[in-house]
C-alpha cells in the first residue's frame, strides 16, 4: 500500500509521505509527522510534533484540536483563512459523506459524528423568565399608557396654573366640574343612554362600579396567566413546520465548483421526503464570511429562523441572541438536526492510524468527547449569566 502512495505522490527528498484524513481534506505526513487539517467551514490547521502551542481566542473546534495535541503531545498553528485555496496540500480529496447506518464492518472509520443544520428562532409573543416587572404589569403597550397620561396631564397643567399664578380657586373647581362633565358625557355615550331621568346617573355608577371590578379581575387573570402559566408554544421538528407557520429562513451557501451547496442539499432533502419543491422565496441566503445568520432574528423581523451549521457553538450563538443580544426579555429555542442530519467520519489511511487514530480511539473510550461537551455547555451557561 505504502509503495502504490509513493508512486503516485513521489517525494523529493527521498523520504516516505503520508497522508492523513480529518474532517474534509487530505494533507501529507512527512517525516516531521505535520499533519494538515481543515475544520469545516472554519481555518486550515498545521499540526507539528515541534510546533509550539497557539496563542490568543480560538474557536470551540480549534480548541478542542488543541485540548486533543496536548493529550497526544501534538500541537496546532493556525493558517490564515484567505491561504488555504492556495495552498500546497499534495492531495485534495472531496468530502466523504454517508447516510445513516453505512459505516459498519468500515476499519478505518475514525471519529464517526451526525451533522446537520441546527435551527435558532425567537417567539417575540412569549416573554421570557428574566422579563422585566414592567413587562409582565401592563397588558396595554406603552403608547396607550404615553396618550393616558398626556389626556390628565393637560387640564392638571391648566389647574395648577391657575390657582398658582390667577390665585383662582372658583375657576379650578370649575375645571373640575368641567372636566369631570366631559368625562361623564363620554360614559353616557359609551353605554348610549339618552335618558334625563335622574336615577340613571345612578345606574350608571353602579354599572361602572362593578365594572372596575371585572377588570380588575380580568387583570389579575391576566397578570397570573402570564406569569404562571406562559402562552402556549409549539417547537418546530422540520424545516416544513418553519415554512408553514410563515417563517424565513436564514442558511449560509456558496456555490462551489464539484461541491455539493447547501441549497441543493436542501432541495435534495425535500424532494426525498416528499414534502414538495423547497420555497427558495422564502429563503435568505448569506456568505459563510458572514457567519452571523442571527443577525436577522429582531424584533422587526420576528418570522426568521436562522440556521447554524456547527453544532458545538450553536447552543453559543443561543444564549447569545437570548441573553446579550436581546436583553433576556424574549424566549429564544434551539433545533437541533432540523435538516440534513447525515453520518461524518474521519479516516486515516496508513501507519498513522496506529499512532494518533487509535489514541484517539482510547481519548473517545476514555469519555473525553462527553466530558468535552459538557464542560463547553456548562461555560456558555455561566458566561451568559453575565449578559442577562
């Protein structure tokens, strides 16, 4: 096998090549034992013996490849992003993607994974539990309120101008009255009574009396409705559901020449489950430079669903549209593998497997990808303590 290798990519200086399979692309392992890795969607790793550890913020990927080199005394430099189209790969393989269940009786099957898109949306008519009080006293909005206080403010302005300034006491009672009349005359209207009798002024009362009462009761139903049992949501399993109930959805694509994009994946996913032709109409694509498909989930743009490719900094950009972005005030959800959950796998193809694939096998054995989960998920939720 090593012979068929070394004839088809020839070494210069004589010294047997390798090639190492992780994620997406293969890279060659010479004698230093480098090994060259691309993440999905994100930066082309060099990875040495010698190399020194890398400095400043990593992503959540390039720090588990760096929690991983320290385990097994290997260690990651990051490559600028706008390099890795040019450069020197010695080989360049397309992706390996299977269907579920297809990686049995496979020995070389290295880090097997489900990926998909993950969905983040916000339901802007759900309050959330970190509301404010404000939120949760008052089932009118602010403005009814703003126009309420400016209709009493206005005759209290003129009353305490004249009694301060005009020393008229006589003319602020009769603003009173007066006021008091219009409000009369406006009840009157309201309950369309035309009678002069005068027992009706009495009627009236009593009708508006227990009519404040009703509200107030309405009120407090309201007010311990909301509170204790919040209005009733459905989570969406598909992307149909989204669609169906009115919802944009948001995605990253870029069409590449012998790659497979994701609108046609999509499209692809669709038609395999006969739920007709995918609504590009409703659909807002962006770059993956972009990388910030939540951008999109506001207030004024309450219908989109944005979806988030990697799932290890989904559950991140979450807590950060929730709490940061949006102040906690609204009730965010997460979807995870909403569509194109298909099986991933990382294969390595030589004597490399012996020396990193089978440490990974026992880091993996060991619970260190659980272990791994749980610590990252445990530190968004106490980082996003602090934004709320």
């Amino acid at each position: 096998m090593y012979a068929g290798w070394r004839e088809r990519f020839p070494d210069s200086t004589g010294d047997m090549q390798y090639y190492y399979y992780s994620a997406n692309v293969f890279g060659t392992l010479n004698a230093m034992k480098t090994i060259y890795v691309r993440l999905p969607g994100r930066y082309v790793l060099d990875s040495t013996l010698q190399s020194s550890p890398p400095s400043g913020r990593l992503c959540v990927e390039e720090r588990q490849y760096v929690t991983v080199g320290h385990i097994l005394n290997v260690s990651f430099v990051q490559i600028p992003l706008s390099e890795w189209r040019s450069f020197k790969w010695g080989v360049y393989h397309l992706d390996f993607r299977h269907g579920k269940y297809f990686y049995y009786d496979n020995n070389m099957l290295h880090s097997f994974r489900y990926e998909g898109l993950h969905a983040v949306y916000c339901d802007f008519n759900v309050w959330s539990e970190n509301s404010g009080l404000a939120v949760w006293m008052s089932p009118l909005s602010p403005n009814v309120w703003v126009c309420s206080f400016g209709i009493f403010l206005v005759p209290l302005v003129q009353m305490l101008k004249n009694n301060l300034y005009h020393k008229k006491i006589a003319s602020c009672y009769n603003l009173f009255q007066n006021f008091g009349g219009v409000l009369f005359a406006i009840y009157v209207v309201l309950i369309r009574q035309s009678s002069n009798v005068k027992c009706v002024s009495l009627w009236i009362s009593v009708s508006l009396f227990f009519t404040s009462f009703v509200l107030l009761a309405q009120y407090e139903l309201y007010l311990t409705g909301n509170l204790v049992v919040p209005p009733r949501h459905d989570k969406f399993r598909t992307l149909s559901e989204c669609f169906e109930n009115g919802y944009t959805v948001v995605y990253a694509c870029e069409e590449i020449v012998n790659f497979a994009s994701v609108r046609s994946q999509l499209q692809k996913e669709f038609v395999l489950k006969s739920l007709g032709n995918f609504p590009n109409d409703t659909t807002v694509i962006t770059g993956y430079d972009w990388g910030n498909e939540t951008a999109y989930v506001r207030k004024n743009t309450p219908k989109h669903v944005a979806l988030v490719y990697n799932k290890r900094s989904v559950l991140y950009t979450l807590l950060h549209l929730q709490n940061l972005v949006l102040q906690g005030q609204y009730e965010c959800f997460l979807v995870y593998d909403i569509a194109l959950s298909v099986g991933r796998f990382a294969v390595v193809h030589n004597m490399l497997k012996v020396e990193i694939g089978n440490s990974i096998k026992t880091l993996d054995m060991g619970g260190f990808p659980n272990l791994w989960e749980c610590q990252l998920y445990h530190f968004y939720r106490l980082r996003a303590m602090n934004w709320s």
